[in-house]
C-alpha cells in the first residue's frame, strides 16, 4: 500500500469548467454518420433517420458541442452537396478517407440531430480546396434569418428558423501534409485573418477557432502557431490542439503517462499565445480549443487492408479496453486543471469512429472510455480548485518521472458539492489518498465510484457490453474533516462530497 497526500484550498480557483469542455467530434468517415447518427431502416431510427438509441447514450455523455462534419473531410467537402432534396444530392469521391460521401446526411440534418441529441454544431468550413467566399455563404444559410439568397435558401429547404450556429473552426490541420489543400503557416494565417474577418462582418456574435499544429511531434510545432498567430491574432478566439495516443509497444506505465505530455502540449501553446500577446502588446487572450483528444492506435492495421471507396466502411473503429478508459479518465483530469485557458475540448470522436459509442444493425453499446467521460462531465463542473498532490512516482523513457497519481477537485456552487476525479496508475499498489477538508465543515463521502478490472486488456461487446463497467464500491470516508480514499491499484475514481 501506497500512501499520497492531497492538498487543496476553497478559494483559490483554476478556472470555472466550460461546459464545451465536454465537446464530441462527428465526421463524415467510416460509420460516424452512415449507420452511427443516421440510419433510416434500422429498428430504432426515428422520422429522419436519426437512431434513437443512439441519441439515448449521446444524452447521457451529456455533451453540450459536436464538432462537424470533420476534420479531414471537411477541407474537401461542398457543404452545397448536402442540403435540399435528398434524390437531387450528389455522391462524390471522398479524397480525405478515400470513400464514396452519398451526401444523404448534411448540415440541416445534423443541426436537427443536435436538438435531439441536446448539443448544439460546432461546425468547420472548408479551406482546403475552398475559402472565404464558401464560409461566408455557410455562414448566412446557417445564421441570417431571411430575405438573402442562402438564408432564403434554407427556408425553402424546410428550415424556417436560423440555425444560430455560434462556434466556427476555420479549416482543419491545415499544417498536415495529408491534408487537402495543405497550407504554408503563413498562408493559412492570412487566410484564417480573412476568412474569421469576414464571417464576423456578418454575424459579429460568432467565435472563431484558428487550426494550431495536427500534433505536438510535428516538426513545425511552435514556429506554426507563431506564424499563423501572428497573421490572425486580432481576428480569432480560440486556438486548435489535436492529439491520440496509443499503446502499440504494450508498455502501460508509458502509455498511462501520457497525459503528462498532453499537459505539457497545452502549457506550450499556452506560452506561445502569450508570447504573441506581448510581441503585439495586446490585451486579449487567445483561449484554446482542444478539438480532437483520445486514445487512436487499435484499427490503424485493419485500416490499412481497406478497400477504396466504400461506403460507410469499418474505419478507425478502436475497439477500447479497460486501460485505454484510465488514460481517458487521466486525460479529462488534464483538461480541468487546465481549464483557465482551455475553454473548448473534443472527443475525437463520438460513435463507431474512435468512439465511446459503438453501433451493429441490432444494438448500440458503451465502449470502456464512455465511462470516465459520461461522470466527469455530468460531476465535473463548477470551479476547479487550485492543489497540490505529493504522491510517489515512477520513471517513464519519455517524460521522466511522473506521479502515479492524477487528481483534481472540481466545486459546484449551485449544489455545493466537492467532486474529486482521481485514477492510480500503479498497476501493482493501491494507494491512500489523504486530504485535509476542513474548510468543507460537514462534508460526507455521498458516493465513490470506481472503474477496475483485473485484466487491463478487457474490452465491452455487444454480447457482453458490461465487462468493464464502474461500480460503487470505492472505500472513502471523512473524519474530523479528513478525507481518506482508498484507491484500487490501476484504478478510475470519482469521489462526490456534500453535506449529505
Ligand atoms: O479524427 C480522425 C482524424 O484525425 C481527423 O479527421 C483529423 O483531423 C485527424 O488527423
């Protein structure tokens, strides 16, 4: 048995929690939309397709934005193709995933399905092969109410009421070379400067999110986000980040130390806004935007073998265990510590795609990672508060040495609940976790959940959806305002204070 210390204080916060801290990703790749989202002659699709049981479990991840329709897709994508008539839209060869796109599924269809889903569209326009002319003409079918050519547009097309979409991405990594219509940093600074000026010409309500680098390894991170900030600063609200881990060599204590690289990602581009800030004397922040975050290394093989230009093919469909779900959980902690600057968080992605959600023409399932996802952001919002943790350590080849415990305590004002989000990574000790919690006078332990499993490689089905799935039986207590957790070796906690 371990032992670790936890110490925190009411009144120094981090940051309040955005809720769009728990944004998801749906892209028009493998079965995302085509038998994720949408699929009208299965058993539980409702009037327009949209899958029911699906919509259930989207609730109950309880993500407030969906970013859309990519990604990769999307610098190649004629968002024309996919409104009015379903019989008059056009399939078209899909060059990002090498698919055929039926286009039977678009942007008035997803607004409808984030209403049901109770998100709303983060949506992305393409400046791969297309610019400002295609986003500012998005941007009035989606946000002006009448009496123009494309806001008139939507009407026709059934649409009566603007979409009001708030959140815009402008483009998609544009620093990859896989992508469509690749550009150099300074192009695309220019280009995000024009294309968010305009779109705010338009609609001066909206936030604009500029492309940061694909990943921390590319060899042009920082001088990328320095370029491009420097073209567009003034111009935009948010700042991307994407990145996946993987465990292809098996080491889990190297794969479980990940999110410490992730932290050290964000603190990076952080510096980078603020060192733009200051070169332009300027008053305001660039906040940033973590778009596409998980665990993405399982299907990379399967992928390979895919044959071209399918439709709605088994693509990226990770199948998760249980340790990618403590990685996951570890990852969410990340993103609540560092929630001053990071306002906007993406699951890349929602369902079958790198997914929480899987589905077959029979049923929908939760996948290990749904689990960490749905509890932190039902119980992690509110304030995080500010801590410290002195816990023991272990040594990683890539980062040194790194706590074998992630923790952060999360208050809610409105109920005045304390929730702490802890996972053990030690896959051989527990350990006890001590926090003074005097300033809470009265708090009771009201639950402690917990995510275990004696095989770090089991994995949910259909057949068997519950193999790895929390429990209840966490072992904590408050006594003279000291708590005491027990926290399972290999562990996911959440541990919800209150006055019971
Ligand atoms: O989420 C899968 C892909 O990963 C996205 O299309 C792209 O933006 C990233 O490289």
């Amino acid at each position: 048995m371990k032992h670790a210390k936890l110490f925190t204080e009411r009144n120094f916060t981090v940051g309040d929690v955005d809720k769009r801290l728990y944004g998801s990703f749906i892209e028009h790749l493998g079965r995302a939309v085509y038998e994720g989202i949408y699929q009208p002659e299965q058993a539980a699709a409702d009037e327009e397709g949209f899958r029911r049981d699906v919509i259930n479990l989207v609730r109950e991840l309880d993500v407030p934005v969906v970013r859309y329709p990519g990604g990769n897709f999307v610098s190649g994508y004629n968002w024309e193709d996919g409104i009015g008539p379903k019989a008059s839209r056009p399939a078209r060869a899909e060059l990002a995933w090498r698919m055929t796109e039926p286009n039977t599924f678009g942007l008035d269809e997803f607004v409808s399905w984030c209403r049901k889903a109770a998100s709303s569209p983060m949506m992305a326009v393409n400046l791969g092969t297309r610019g400002i002319d295609d986003a500012r003409n998005i941007l009035e079918y989606c946000n002006l109410a009448k009496g123009t050519y494309y806001s008139d547009l939507r009407i026709k097309n059934g649409q009566a009421q603007p979409h009001d979409i708030k959140l815009w991405c402008l483009g998609n990594e544009m620093d990859g070379p896989w992508q469509i219509g690749r550009k150099t940093a300074y192009e695309y600074g220019r280009l995000a400067s024009e294309t968010s000026r305009v779109m705010k010409m338009l609609d001066p309500s909206i936030e604009t999110v500029a492309c940061g680098s694909s990943g921390w390894g590319m060899p042009t991170f920082g001088e990328w986000e320095s370029k491009v900030l420097a073209e567009c600063y003034d111009e935009v609200d948010y700042l991307s980040l994407h990145q996946y881990y993987g465990n292809p060599e098996n080491n889990t204590p190297e794969f479980l130390a990940n999110n410490i690289a992730m932290d050290r990602f964000i603190k990076e581009v952080v510096a980078l806004c603020d060192a733009e800030k200051a070169k332009k004397r300027s008053k305001k922040h660039i906040y940033l935007s973590f778009d596409e975050w998980n665990v993405w290394y399982h299907s990379r093989g399967q992928d390979r073998k895919l044959e071209q230009w399918g439709k709605a093919p088994h693509q990226l469909e990770d199948i998760y265990n249980f340790e990618d779900a403590l990685l996951v959980g570890s990852m969410l902690i990340t993103l609540l510590q560092n929630a001053d600057r990071v306002k906007i968080a993406c699951l890349a992605q929602l369902v079958n795609v790198i997914a929480p959600i899987m589905t077959s023409d029979t049923g929908a399932w939760k996948q290990t990672i749904f689990y960490p996802f749905a509890y932190t952001s039902k119980y992690g919002r509110g304030k995080v508060l500010q801590s410290v943790l002195d816990a023991p350590s272990y040594e990683t080849e890539s980062l040194g040495a790194v706590p074998v415990l992630d923790a952060v305590p999360v208050f809610n004002e409105e109920d005045e609940t304390l929730t702490m989000f802890v996972v053990n990574k030690d896959l051989n000790d527990d350990v006890t976790l001590n926090c003074d919690l005097r300033q809470f006078d009265g708090y009771k332990v009201l639950e402690h959940k917990q995510l275990t499993h004696a095989d770090l490689k089991a994995v949910n089905t259909e057949a068997s959806p519950q193999t790895v799935s929390p429990s209840d039986g966490g072992q904590s207590s408050v006594e003279n305002g000291r708590l005491t957790a027990e926290l399972k070796k290999a562990s996911w906690n959440m541990i919800r204070l209150g006055k019971a």
